[in-house]
C-alpha cells in the first residue's frame, strides 16, 4: 500500500502562539509551514507527520496512528527529538537556527527561523549552465563554515543536496533540515528506513553505514558542486559501485571552469570514503585557495610593509 | 599475584563509544589499558582501537610469565602503538593519523610501572587518599602548574579537552613515564578516560572508592559522572584495580594467579562499541522531558 499523503493544517490555523500562514513544503517524515508568531515575526514551523504511520485526513486536525503503528509513531518521535536536540546545540550564521519546540494536535512541532531566499535548487533550475565559478566557491566557502560547525559538534548531516542549501536574499548560504542525521544513531528500523537522495547520499549510506563520517557529507557537497556545474546530479552512488558511468568534470568541464575547482569536486566525489577530502576544512581551504590568488587585489609592498611593521609594533 | 579488578565503559551522550579499555594478566605480571580516541567520528575510535590491542598483544608476546623489563616494555609497546596507527594511516589512505590518549599500567613483582599520554588517567589511591596521579598533558594543565590558572577555572575552561600529547596525529606522541611504585596491601590503582575525571573531580573519585567494593563503587562513580555531565556527557572508562598482599585474607572476588599455567593468559577487552539502537517506546514523561531539554538548549544561546 503505498503511503497517502497527509492533509496540511489549513491556513489561519492558530498553532500555540503561532498562526499558520501556509504550507512551504511536504516530506515523506514532515510538513513544513510557513507562520507567524504573536509579534508577526514570520517562522518555519516543521511539523513531525510520518506519512507511513500517521494518517490526517482533509479538515482534521489530530493525525491518526493506529494500534499497530504506535511504537513505530513514538520511535520516529525520539528520532525527531534528536534533530532538535542537534539543532539546539548549534548557533551559526550557515546554519539553520531553531527557536522553540513544543507539543500539541498529538504530536510535536520545531519551529525555526524563517529565511527569506530561495533554495540552492531552484537556483540551479534558474541558472542552469550559466553559474560563474566565482560564486560556487564563495558561496560553497560560506555554507562549509557552517557544515564544520556541525562536524565540530561530532553530527553529521547526511542530507546534504541543493534542496537543502538556502540562498538568503544577500546571497549567504544557510544549511537545512537535519532530518536524516537522526539516523546516524540506529539504523536497524523497519519502519523508518534510513533515508537519502540518490544522487547525494554517499556509496557507504547505502550499505556500509559503519563507515559513515564527515567524509560522507564532503561526498554530498561534491554532488552538490557537480549539479552547480552540469545542471542535474550525479550518478546515484549504489550504481557506480556497481558500474561507474561518471565522467570526471576535469575530463570534461576544463573549457569553462578552472582545473583545480573541477578536481576538487572529482576528489570529493571518490567512491572510496578515505580517498575523499576527510574533513571540511581540508575540502574548504582548497575552495578559496584558488580565488585568493585570482582575485585578491595586488597590493602594492610598501602598504604591505606597512601594515607589517605596525602589527610588529603593536607587539612589542 | 593476588587482587581484584573491575572495568566498565559507557557511551555517554555520543554518538559512538571511541574509549577502549582492557586489562590483562600472567601468572606473574598484570596490564591495564585505557585510550580514549579522539575527535573524528569512525577515525578516534580506530587509533584507540589499534593502541589497545596493539599494547595487548605485545603484553601476551613478551609476559612468559613475566616480563623481562616492565619499564622498557611499556617504552616499546607505546611507541608500537604509535607507529601502528601511523601504519594503518598509510594502509587505508587516510590523508591524517587518527590520535588517542593513552594511559598504561604493569604491575609486577608487587611493583607498578605506569606511562601515558593525554589526558586520560591514572590515579594510585593509599590509606583513603590521593597517593598520586599522572598530570594530563593539556594546555590546561601546563597553565594550572605555572600558576596561571586555578583548578577551579580549569574545571571549566573551554579549551580542557585540548592536549599536546598523543598516540598518533602528525607528531610524534610525548609519553610520560612514571617511577617505579612499590605496591602496599589495599592499594588501589585507578586508570580512567576524561569522561569519568572531568565531572566527577580528584575528591568525588576518591570518596565514591573509599572502602567500597569495585564491583558496587566503579558503575556508581560512572552513574554519578554521567548524570553530573548530563546532556554532554562524554564516553566514559574505567578500570580499578585493588592490590592485595599474598598474605592478605582473600574476599571472593579476589584473583589469585598463583595456580596459572606459565603461558595462560587472562584477557579483558572492551574493544567492541556497543550501538543502543534498540526499539524503545517513549512515554509521556519522556516526551515531556525531551522538549524541554531542547527548549533550555534553545535558550542557553539567547541568554549570551
């Protein structure tokens, strides 16, 4: 029986102090609202609604679990529970931050801050084949301060896609949904099966979970950098261990993008999860490494030597 | 040889146990271990992994019964460890070592031997104090020992968690090794992970072990540690070992290795993570409790 999909809370709906304004998107695991809360600040509000166990039908408000369900319902709870608590723990301008989490309608609510933009997607969608090189690497440079903060708190993402990177209006990059890290901790479930987009999700998030680490989301960044570049995803990665069909974008792209940007992204995308980039800031340095040398302004070696002695001044 | 021993390690709040712990004995000469695998997710784990066994193994090598030379043993399996990780580095392509504490101790001929470096540590308790303990290689420290910083304030400084010596990384590791330390009758070694020192303090440890049995005292102490480190808590390990004389009266618990075979050895080795993936059922108060957690985590950022 394939899963129906849930009825969203209509709009106008006074959710705790919060009324919902609209439906922004719906997941396999959630629906997220758009809404505003007392003082008309607008909010995300993302509520926890898996649709193979909890069914709400048009003009209801209490989703249903059956008998048979609860434990699975409760299960995905503590799962939600855990994206909260992982989003809790970090502050970080690239990162996605949650304001409140609260109970109500039978099930809980996460309420985030609500950004104003647009998805890395539709951006892609929009620009295909015309995205300049320039704004990959500032914009990719940004978002991987914020994928550091999160590895520096030992989570792991493990949702990384365009989907899920949010250009805000100035341009800076914010990370989204941490719904799928959840599933670092158990993955025995046979309800809730681990979850990934194919095209995205590393070799090893398919069978060798063991293996998972940060290295696994510099897999998903590459992916995403690989769509920046040729406009769709790569490969699913399940296939090319079994046959590999992805052509290098050195081999490839050379006449439009530069070659250390191009073998940084086939680096990253390495089936072998040791051979990748293992941390961010290995994969971060070489990202801005290349822009530095192209674009810093040559600054003239008097005003250099100046600037020098007054830091050596200011020591002493 | 004649003394009691308890291990016990626990995940914590993490994601993955990255502790190792193990303890092993001959006729003639005991070993502990306790490393704690540092930053990384799967790479900590592996150096503790690696140094564990690698120092285990080289124990059953070399103690036939005993060992020929306690100090130089732990000289040489230490720096093994060392290169070992380095070598599984090159086998596996990894672009940088993966590092870990390390804290060992060998006791034999009533004499113990002990070396380590990091901050996981050893603590020798006597007559219901503090006899001593191995100083942790962290920045901390170094501060606390120039004066600079009180225990206090190191207790809660943010950069506790960083050392400068390790099983390892790109440099080569600074191991520390101790005097030789003869044993008395009820002498108590304790070796420990930063998880269980770090909340619980020197006196906390020292009173949860006074005149108690390991057995009761060792998960009391980690229960105690985890609840004190709440939401954050750390792996936590440890291994006690409490010395008796040959002479002493035997309480149950006690292991005499008198009656081995020469070439027998016993091994205890916590080398396996356990994961706490199992279906568990939430209830109401949980749930509650839950949330709010997450509403003071929320909050604990608005307040700065």
């Amino acid at each position: 029986m394939p899963p129906q999909a849930n009825c969203a809370l209509p709009a106008g709906f006074q959710l705790d102090q919060y009324r919902i304004d609209r439906q922004l998107s719906l997941g396999g695991f959630s629906i997220v609202y758009l809404a505003h809360d007392e003082a008309g600040t607008p909010v995300a509000i993302k509520e926890y609604l898996p649709n193979s166990l909890a069914l709400r039908k048009d003009g209801e408000i209490m989703p249903q679990v059956t008998e048979e369900h609860q434990a699975a319902f409760r299960y995905g709870m503590k799962c939600f529970f855990e994206e909260g608590r992982s989003l809790a723990k970090l502050m970080h301008p690239n990162v996605v931050r949650v304001l409140n989490f609260f109970r109500a309608n039978g099930t809980v609510y996460m309420v985030m801050q609500f950004e104003r933009g647009r998805t890395l997607h539709d951006f892609i969608q929009k620009h295909r084949g015309d995205i300049r090189e320039a704004f990959i690497r500032t914009a990719f440079a940004r978002l991987l301060n914020g994928l550091r903060e999160v590895h520096a708190h030992k989570l792991l993402h493990l949702d990384i896609k365009p989907s899920n990177i949010y250009l805000r209006t100035d341009g800076t990059p914010v990370l989204l949904d941490f719904g799928a890290s959840r599933q670092t901790l158990m993955n025995d479930q046979p309800i809730l099966k681990p979850m990934y987009t194919p095209g995205f999700a590393s070799p090893e998030q398919y069978d060798r979970r063991d293996q998972l680490g940060p290295w696994s989301d510099i897999y998903s960044v590459g992916a995403s950098l690989y769509t920046c570049i040729i406009g769709s995803a790569p490969p699913r990665a399940d296939e090319r261990v079994k046959q590999d069909t992805l052509q290098p974008l050195a081999k490839t792209q050379s006449d439009r993008f530069s070659p250390q940007l191009l073998e940084l992204i086939d680096w990253c995308l390495k089936l072998d999860p040791f051979a990748r980039p293992q941390s961010v800031y290995t994969l971060q340095k070489a990202l801005v490494h290349k822009s530095e040398v192209e674009t810093a302004p040559h600054t003239p070696w008097f005003t250099d030597l100046g600037s020098r002695l007054k830091a050596f001044i200011g020591r002493g | 040889m004649r003394f009691t021993i308890y291990q016990e390690s626990r995940i914590g709040q993490r994601q993955s146990n990255q502790d190792r712990i193990a303890y092993c004995y001959s006729r003639d000469s005991l070993l502990m271990v306790v490393a704690d695998g540092m930053g990384g997710h799967l790479h900590g784990e592996l150096a503790a992994h690696i140094a564990a066994q690698y120092i285990t193994h080289a124990f059953q090598r070399e103690a036939q019964p005993a060992l020929h030379d306690p100090a130089l043993f732990l000289s040489r399996a230490l720096t093994g460890a060392h290169h070992a990780i380095l070598d599984d580095t090159l086998d596996r392509h990894l672009q940088e070592a993966p590092r870990t504490t390390i804290v060992a101790c060998v006791v034999q001929d009533g004499t113990a031997y002990w070396a380590h470096a990091g901050d996981s540590r050893l603590y020798l308790l006597r007559r219901g104090r503090i006899h001593t303990r191995t100083r942790d290689h962290s920045r901390v420290q170094m501060l606390m020992d120039q004066g600079l910083l009180s225990a206090h304030d190191a207790a809660n400084h943010p950069g506790r968690n960083r050392i400068y010596s390790c099983l390892g990384g790109t440099h080569s590791p600074q191991i520390e090794y101790s005097p030789r330390m003869d044993l008395l009758d009820g002498d108590t070694f304790v070796l420990c992970s930063d998880g269980v020192w770090g909340p619980l303090g020197d006196e906390a440890l020292l009173v949860g072990l006074v005149d108690t049995p390991l057995n009761v005292a060792v998960p009391r102490l980690m229960s105690q540690a985890e609840a004190r480190a709440g939401e954050t808590a750390d792996n936590l390990s440890m291994v006690a070992m409490t010395w008796h004389d040959d002479l002493s009266t035997a309480g149950p618990d006690v292991i005499s290795t008198q009656t081995m075979a020469l070439n027998h050895f016993t091994t205890e080795i916590d080398l396996s993570s356990r994961s706490i993936g199992q279906l568990v059922d939430l209830d109401e108060d949980e749930i509650e409790r839950a949330i709010r957690e997450i509403n003071a985590a929320i909050h604990k950022f608005d307040k700065r």
